[in-house]
C-alpha cells in the first residue's frame, strides 16, 4: 500500500518499469500505483517488543455491541509505524474512527511473520498497546495491516500452501494475544494467474481469526484499477468483508502534467475515483463492502508555468499537510480545480524563475469526496494515513460534518438560516424562499413549501436584507425567489433587492392574515390539489415546522387553523384541495375536536388523523416517528424559538428526514426515544450552544446508526 521506511524507495525510473511490466503482463496499466514516501521525519523511536501481549490484564476484542456507532459511515485509518510516536494518542479522534489498521508486518519465505522487519517492533510495542486499548475503549475497531509487495516474492507465496498456512497460523495467534479485531490484508503486484490463491487465503484467514472471535472481520486493500476490482471480486467471493480501495496514487512522481493524487473525476480521460467505483460496480464488487481510500498528502512537480495542469519537467516528491500547509510560500498562486475536486497552488522561485505546483487534498476536498462516497452507497471511507493532517484544523471537521453531528450555527438567527442553507444547498437552486426573521406566521407557510422543492429559507428583516443573507444568495444563484407575507413583514424595498439576486425576480404571496398566507402558498405550490394535507395551529409555531418535513414527504401542504374554530381560509383550501388524508399535528389544545369535526364535514370521505403529544417535544417526535428507520439525516433545533426550527425544518425536509425539538440544555425523553428508532445516518444541530447545549450534541451522537 505504502513506502514503509524499511524498503528502498522506488525511484521513477523503477516505477515506470514496473508499470511497464505489468501492462505487458496485462493485469495493471502502466505508470500505476506507486506508492506514496514515507515521512522519514516522523517515525518515532523503535519501541521493544515483549511478545504479542504485554504484562497485565489479557487483551480482548470488541464484541458486536461494544461497537460505537457514532457515525453513518465507516472511517478506516491506517495508522503506519512511522506515525505511531508519543504524541500519536493525543492527536487521534477516536469519536471520528470506527477502525484503526496498524501499519504493518510482513512476512518471510517460509510465511513466519517478519519480527526483522521495520515496522514490527513499533506496531507490537507499548505505544501501540496504549492506542489499542483507548480505540476499544470508545468503541473503535483495531486491525493489524499484513504486508507483501513485488510480483516475485507474491507468486513463490501464493503457490506455497505451507507459507500460507504458517502465515494464518501465527497472524491468528498475533491478533488473538493483541485483543485486535481483525486485519488488513494489503498485497500488491500479483499476476493473474495466483488471483484464486489470494482469495482462498483471504478465506482461510477469515475462518481462522473467527475460531477465537466470531466477529473479526478480514479486508482487503486493493488498487484502482482492473487488477484491483479482480483481486476485490476474488477477495470478496471468499468472504472478505471490506474492500479498502487505494484511492490515490492516480498521479505519481513521474506523472505528466501535474494534477491531483485523487481526483474526484477528471477531463483527460485518466483514471479518477469516479472511473474506479464504475469499474469495481461491472466487476460485482458490492458497493456496501467497499470503504474509499483518501490520502492525506499531495505532490509538488517543478511545472513549466502556474497554469492548472501545467508540464512538469522533473519528477515530484510527497508533500505532507502537516508540515507543508503551514509553509507554503509568500506570494504562492492559490488555486482549486473544481473538476477533481482539489485544490493546488503554484510558485515561481524568484531567485531562478522556476515554477513548482503543488496538489493536495484539504478539508474542502474530502468533504466532496466523502460526499461522494455516501452518495455511491459505500460503506464508508478510508484515509492514508492518520498522522499526515496532524497539527492542521479542519481534517477531523470534515469527517465530522460528512458522517457525524454537526453543529451549523451564525452569529444571529439571520446568518444561521444562511449556514443551514450553505450547508445543505448547492449553488443554482430553482427556488429560494424568504420570510421575516421577526415573526413567524408567514414563515410556517414557506418551511412548509421549501422542502418539497429543494429550497431554502432566507430570513430578512422587514426594512433589510441582511448581509449574511445576502452573501447566502450571492452563493446559491437562484432562478427565482419567493416571498411569503405582505409588505408590512417585507417591505417593497427588500422586494426589490431580493429580486435582482434572481434571475427570473422575486414574485409575493401574501394574504390578510396568516392563515391566507398558508393557503395562498398551498395553493401555488398545489394547483391540482393534494393527496395530503397537515394542519396545525397558527398560534404557535411548534407543531408547524415539525409538520413540514412530513408534509414535504408525502406531497402536501402544511394549513393554519385557529385552535377552537377553522379559519375560512382553511376551510376554502381544504375543500379545493380535496386531499383524502389530513393529519391534525398537536393535542386538543392546539387543534380542538371541534376543528376536527368541522374538517370532516367538508371532506366526509378523507380519513383524519391526529399526531400528538404531552407537549411540543413529544408531538415533533411522534411527527418524526412516522418516517422510516434509517433515515439519511435528522435536524435537531430548539423548541423554544422558531427561527433555527424553520431553518431547519426546510433543509430536513428537502434531505429527507425529519426535525426534532429538543430543549436547549438537555434532550427530552421523547426526542431521545424517536432518535433510538430512527438511527440517522448523519445529524444537523441548528444554532449555537446558547440555544443547543454540547451536552444535546452529544447526545445525539450516541443515537446515530451506522450502515
């Protein structure tokens, strides 16, 4: 997979024979997969070892519910030996991992593993004890890494059972005596013809580190290429149970022109991570076995010019962010290719004239490209390697933001509907919808439409827009805007404003009161009328932005209702609509039986239902619990003030899940208990921790489910 320090370091002129080798072999592309230097700098002292366990209590692995589930996805981080020093364990975020790879033992000839070897003393010595027993501790998985590079030395391995059997025999008892949870099988150059051997020993393996722990699991690291969906299909057959794609490399040290390691998809018509996941899909490679690999360095080419994409004239070298970012030059040329999804900056050496480019991949690029991997189904990611970010902010947000509870909050209620909507909405959305940020009547109408389009709300101030707000539309490009309430809540100079941030203009839906507003708006968004439709108090603004998610899913429109009596604004809408389902959201108090009644006067046939609640947390769970488990996200805002609910609500609703109120400083039992149903695949806190306490946050993140 890598360079470890203890192997010669491939010049280019070896790499690219090697590449040659194997395309005349016809299992690799040429000038493929080379792999990336080891930061010599950083591997820490050899450490003793004391045989496979030290003193003190027997080591155990986790067992299936011992397993955290903090995230959506699986984040696998190698953690190789010249990573693994003194200051490793304050660096790592156990809370961001599920797995952990110690990086690596090889094995000799006769299959014995390798106590000579580089990497053996370090990832079977006292550091390594430390990290395995605080990555059990919160829950994370750890793997030993078994390593074998070079088509010689794989072939005489694979056709020599008795090396293979030796190899099974001690790695079982290694993990076995390490308490570890598995191991990471990383062979790379192997001709086609010992593909069967490698996946009957990827079986045998499995089947002799489950004699001890029924619940180990075997992966593979395999290439981007059409050798490495062979080795995935031949591993995955014989039972492995995650496929770990090295997904960089793309671009190598003697690669021209310059370009990204791991480019999201490319314009050359080269190999990309896109070209990789379609070539594993036609070779049957399960897209739930697989875990994208990233890697946590770039390369910097001496280039003929700063153009993107420029000549090299040399060979480049790794560069590491945790050393490079916080030295990049005076004067460098800052660039991101939103092609492959990196970014890359360019220098020319004042003294001789010389350009250099560098590409690398940044918190903004893995974001793209976790986004990418959940959107493919994949079970998850993986990085290469934990160490390479270390010192840098923002490596551990993204994984965060991209699989865990985030927190998405502004300086005030304006700019956090702008940050919900950055968060969620890409640029050149159809449709943004705008409310006052003063009141919520006329918002209640827009959540309740927003979702159901894919659009946002913008909040403004009846006089104002506000800059956050502004700078949101300036991003997002809209075709169109609309603007719920009348001139009195946004005034006609805002209108104007709002209406050259689009491109079509903005248009106005407004009625005299807010129960017109709800049935205007449903009446645009509705014209042929609804199978659905909600209705909610038009008192209070709970009930309503836990409807509009629900709403959105199920094609209809959220209407307002006085408590005791139909407004007649309802009434009108509900008998056009002639929707054959209406749920009532909220108690008696809310919405009376009398409201009910008169509901089914006016449509006899529909069937009326009623979700409620002892109060509004227990009525936004038993909204929320009507959608199904699993969903791929859950909004959680306060219940005390509408703003980062309506927010919310909109961006739940076009991402298909629900909103949950919680109280700001702990999370109500309600709330609690419709999160251990659903199990989100990811969680979005609205507003700040004077709104939404940490202690809600983390909460939240014990109940997210894992694919």
């Amino acid at each position: 997979m890598r360079s470890p320090a203890r192997r010669p370091v491939r010049s280019s002129m070896v790499a690219v024979a090697l590449g040659l080798l194997a395309a005349v072999a016809g299992w690799l592309p040429a000038a493929d997969w080379a792999r990336p230097i080891a930061d010599a700098a950083v591997v820490g002292p050899a450490e003793s070892t004391r045989g496979f366990q030290p003193a003190g209590t027997p080591a155990a692995p986790l067992t299936p519910g011992q397993m955290a589930s903090r995230l959506s996805h699986e984040v696998y981080g190698y953690l190789p030996y010249w990573e693994l020093n003194s200051t490793v364990n304050d660096y790592l975020r156990y809370d961001l991992l599920t797995d952990i790879a110690l990086f690596s033992i090889g094995v000799t000839s006769s299959g014995a593993l390798d106590p000579g070897g580089t990497g053996y003393p370090t990832v079977t010595g006292s550091t390594a004890t430390t990290i395995i027993d605080n990555a059990h501790a919160a829950g994370v998985r750890v793997d030993m890494t078994f390593t074998s590079f070079g088509l010689a030395k794989n072939s005489a391995f694979f056709k020599d059972p008795a090396a293979q059997a030796t190899a099974i025999a001690q790695f079982a008892d290694l993990i076995a005596a390490r308490g570890l949870d598995g191991i990471n099988v990383d062979v790379e150059l192997l001709n086609n013809e010992d593909f069967a051997a490698y996946g009957a020993f990827v079986g045998q393996l499995r089947a002799a580190l489950q004699v001890t722990n029924p619940a180990a699991r075997v992966s593979v690291a395999t290439n981007g290429s059409l050798s490495g969906a062979g080795m995935a299909a031949v591993a995955v057959a014989n039972g492995a149970d995650r496929v770990f794609i090295m997904g960089y490399n793309y671009r190598t040290a003697g690669t021209n022109p310059a370009g990204g390691v791991a480019p999201l998809a490319r314009t050359d018509g080269g190999k990309s991570l896109t070209t990789t996941l379609d070539l594993y899909a036609a070779n049957g490679v399960p897209a739930n076995r697989i875990q994208l690999g990233l890697g946590l360095y770039g390369r910097t080419w001496p280039t003929v010019s700063s153009d993107l994409h420029a000549a090299t004239t040399g060979p480049g070298p790794a560069w590491f962010p945790k050393t490079g970012l916080s030295s990049i030059p005076a004067g460098a040329i800052m660039g991101y290719d939103t092609i492959e999804q990196v970014p890359w900056f360019a220098f020319q050496d004042s003294a001789t004239g010389a350009w250099s480019q560098t590409y690398y991949d940044d918190p903004t690029s893995l974001r793209a490209k976790y986004a990418f991997a959940a959107g493919r189904g994949l079970a998850g990611v993986g990085l290469w390697a934990l160490g390479y970010d270390r010192g840098q902010p923002g490596y551990w947000e993204a994984i965060a933001g991209s699989f865990g509870a985030i927190r998405v909050a502004g300086a005030d209620r304006f700019a956090t509907a702008a940050a919900v909507s950055a968060n969620a909405m890409a640029p050149g959305v159809d449709t943004v919808y705008v409310a006052t940020g003063l009141n919520y009547p006329d918002a209640l109408a827009a959540a309740a439409l927003a979702g159901r389009v894919g659009a946002p709300v913008l909040l403004v101030h009846p006089l104002v827009v506000p800059a956050a707000t502004a700078a949101e539309l300036a991003r997002l490009q809209p075709r169109r805007i609309v603007v719920l309430g009348g001139a009195a809540v946004v005034s006609d100079a805002v209108f104007g404003v709002l209406g050259a941030s689009a491109a079509e203009g903005a248009i106005r839906i407004a009625g005299a009161n807010r129960y017109e507003t709800a049935a205007a708006a449903s009446q645009a968004a509705y014209p042929s009328g609804a199978p659905v439709a909600y209705l909610v108090s038009g008192r209070t603004f709970p009930d309503a932005v836990s409807a509009a998610p629900a709403a959105d899913r199920d094609g209809g429109p959220v209407l307002l209702t006085d408590p005791v009596a139909l407004s007649a604004a309802t009434a009108t809408e509900l008998s056009r609509l002639a929707p054959s389902r209406v749920v009532i959201v909220g108690g008696d108090g809310a919405v009376s039986p009398g409201v009910a009644a008169q509901v089914s006067a006016i449509l006899p046939s529909a069937v009326i239902e009623r979700l409620a609640g002892a109060d509004r947390y227990a009525t936004s769970a038993a909204v929320a619990a009507t959608f199904a488990a699993g969903v791929p996200v859950v909004y959680v805002a306060t219940g005390a003030n509408f703003p980062d609910a309506l927010a919310g609500a909109s961006a739940a609703g076009a991402r298909g899940g629900p909103i949950v109120l919680t109280a700001g400083g702990t999370l109500p039992a309600p709330a609690a208990s419709v999160l251990t149903y659903l199990l989100p695949r990811h969680a979005v806190i609205v507003g700040g921790t004077a709104v939404v306490s940490d202690a809600v946050l983390g909460a939240v993140r014990g109940f997210l489910g894992r694919l």
